[in-house]
C-alpha cells in the first residue's frame, strides 16, 4: 500500500505550494497509487530507469531508496543499470552503480526477501516495525482476515495482543516470536504459532534471515484485532541472534 507522501510540502510547501500539492496529491496521490494496474515494485522499477537515462543522479538516490522499500533487490537494481548502461551510456551507469552500493549496502549477496508461495506485498513500514516489512493480504471476512507478512533481516514489531488470538503459519526464512513469561522461540519454514486471546508477544526475522510468515487474525467483539505495546528489549533482542 502506497505511504502518502508528503515530501512536497516538507520541501517546498513554503516556496511553491501549487508544486507541492501536485507532487504529493497528484503524482504520488493518485498516479502512484494505482496499485491495481502497476504494483509500487514496478513503478519503481520504471522510475530509476527513467532518472538514470536522463541523469538525474539526486532524484534517483531518493528513489532507490524507495525502491527498496517497494521490494526492489539489489540484484533487479543492479540489473537494470546494466541493462540501461547500453542504451543510456556507460558514464550514467558508473555513477548509478556508486549509488546501488550506497543505497543497497556493501553486501553483494543480498537477494530478495524470502516471501514464501505469495507475493511479497506492498509496504508495511510503519511506527510498529523496527525496519521494513511488506504485507500481501489474502483475504477478509466479517469474522477477521489472513496476510502474508514478510519481513527483513533485523526486522521485528512491538509487543502487541488480538483480542481473539492469532495463528502464524511461517512459510520462509527464520525468525522469532516471543509470548509473555516464555523464552523466544526461534522460527523457521513449516512452524505453527498458536496465540492465546489478549497473550502478549511479539514476532520479526533474525538479524541474518528475512522470515514470511501467514497472520491469520480474527477480530474482537468490537471490531480491533490488535493492541500495539512497547517494543520488546533490543539487547535482548540483540543476544537471541548472537547465540542462534
């Protein structure tokens, strides 16, 4: 799901306001969010073409950035440089390069997020995650809903509670989930998650493994399905993976 956008105002709502409007209402309201004819992931994609074919270096590195979030990999980054690099020229695509390893990191080896047998999703970035996170949701009922959450390395939520409990089904990569008086228990492809009604716990990748799990969710006697709490300790955090 798009994030609205307000970089326009931030940026420029005191010097061109009319700009800024179409920049964040227009460009990013309404062309970007059509979701239903071209994903946040392809968009992207045909953005940072068009910026590095016309060498427009800044506006590119803010939209690798968002690229990133929208679940381009580095390795489709990299490929479309060098892809463009004939069509656009060798020098545009040396100073694209230098741009991938700032945005991307130093790790050549990063893959895409291990998202099981459902899409990836759109961005779920949000103040309950401590990194990235994109969810594909798979269906809603009266009774509550079912998703497909993926989230990176390193990547984990607040402790939180569903009125009527919860289900995770983890389909990819390895992770954590933790319930209030238990040790974490560590998470791989195939595990079941049980949580009883109004349980603490909270849930998120290992530092060194994207993790994907299926949230089946229903909701309370007033409509919530979830109580966001604090985040969990970060040391303590820290010490399940350096001991994994």
């Amino acid at each position: 799901m798009a994030i609205k956008q307000t970089a326009g105002r931030d940026n420029l709502g005191d010097l061109a306001p009319v700009f800024a409007h179409l920049n964040d209402d227009v460009l990013f309201g309404e062309v970007w969010s059509r979701e239903d004819s071209l994903s946040l992931h392809d968009r992207s994609m045909i953005t940072c073409a068009a910026l590095m074919a016309q060498g427009l270096f800044p506006q590119l590195e803010s939209h690798m950035n968002l690229a990133k979030k929208n679940g381009v990999t580095r390795d489709e980054m990299v490929e479309l440089v060098t892809h463009l690099s004939f069509y656009a020229g060798w020098p545009k695509a040396w100073s694209a390069f230098g741009l991938v390893r700032k945005v991307y990191g130093e790790d050549a080896t990063e893959s895409a997020p291990l998202h099981g047998p459902f899409p990836l999703g759109d961005p779920a970035d949000g103040p309950n995650f401590t990194g990235h996170a994109w969810l594909q949701m798979l269906g809603n009922l009266p009774a509550g809903g079912a998703g497909n959450v993926t989230f990176e390395r390193g990547c984990y939520n607040r402790w939180h509670t569903h009125p009527k409990g919860q289900i995770l089904l983890v389909t990819a990569g390895h992770g954590w989930e933790q319930q209030e008086g238990r040790p974490a228990r560590e998470l791989h492809a195939g595990d079941v998650v049980v949580c009883p009604p109004n349980m603490r716990h909270w849930h998120g990748a290992a530092t060194d493994s994207t993790m994907t799990h299926i949230a089946i969710t229903p909701l309370g006697d007033d409509g919530s399905a979830v109580d966001w709490l604090e985040f969990p300790d970060a040391d303590a955090y820290a010490k399940l993976n350096e001991n994994n």
